[in-house]
C-alpha cells in the first residue's frame, strides 16, 4: 500500500470526472477515480457510441488510462453514478479489477458523505483470475 486511501478525495475525483461523461443513449453519467500503488489517481467517465457494445465503463475507462500509462496495480476505485443510490460496478468492471488486484477497496458514493466501502473479496467472490491461466500452463499445479 503506497499511502493512506483517502476515500473522500477519491469520491470528489469521481464526481469532477462524472461530468464529462458522454451518455447520450442512456443518460446515465459515471464517474470513477482509481488510486494506483504508485500513489497517482487517474479519472474516468463512461464514453457511450451507437453501437451500444462499444460501450466503455467509467472504471474501465479510469483504469485503461492508468495501465496505459505503465501503472499495474490498483490500491482503490471510487465510482459515483446514480446521485441518490448507489450504483456499484458491472461484471465486466469487477473482472478487469480482478486483473490488477489481488486485493483493492472499492468505494461507491452518492456523494462526498454517503459512501460504502467493499474489499473486492466481498463483491468478487469464486472469481477466474490471471493465477488460474498460470495453473493450467503449470499442469495444473
Ligand atoms: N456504467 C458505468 O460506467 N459503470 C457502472 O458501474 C455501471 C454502468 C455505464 C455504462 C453505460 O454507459 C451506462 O452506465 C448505463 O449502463
């Protein structure tokens, strides 16, 4: 763990980078701010097309930014949707965050005071990981 999450500083990343998402389809806005071991926090928002499958997540999008930029492993997320329930992170999300941690907080807010946090054992449980590939090279083993 490179320092302390703090998790409002990552809800009010989340909420700034929720305003730019571009959701022209669903009109569902989100914003996510992932803090990497490095210390650095990169923003993402949800970038929607009209072939809807093209689809990319706030998450994803925040989390391909910082893998991008040579980061691997995340420490926390924080992701704000919905402005009056929690929205939590689709499947998809949950398996990329399984690709760069083996462990991570998870932090859904409604806003800067309103926030639940989750290990990504709790919301990830029996999951397929990168380990189970290297399992099946090894022999099974
Ligand atoms: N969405 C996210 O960006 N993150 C989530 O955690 C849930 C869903 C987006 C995808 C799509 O742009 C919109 O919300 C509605 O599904």
């Amino acid at each position: 763990m490179s320092k302390k999450i703090d998790s409002k500083e990552l809800i009010n990343k989340a909420i700034e980078a929720r305003k730019n998402a571009y959701v022209p389809y669903s009109n569902f806005p989100v914003g996510a701010a992932v803090l990497m071991d490095s210390g650095k926090i990169y923003t993402g928002c949800n970038v929607e097309a009209a072939s809807y499958g093209a689809t990319n997540c706030a998450e994803r999008t925040a989390i391909f930014k910082a893998v991008s930029e040579g980061e691997r492993k995340i420490e926390a997320i924080a992701i704000v949707g919905d402005l009056n329930a929690i929205t939590y992170p689709c499947g998809i999300c949950r398996q990329v965050f399984i690709e760069f941690a083996k462990e991570m907080k998870i932090i859904v807010a409604t806003s800067e005071n309103k926030y639940k946090e989750y290990s990504l054992g709790e919301i990830m449980p029996f999951s397929f990981t990168p380990d189970d590939l290297n399992n099946i090279n090894n022999g099974g083993k």
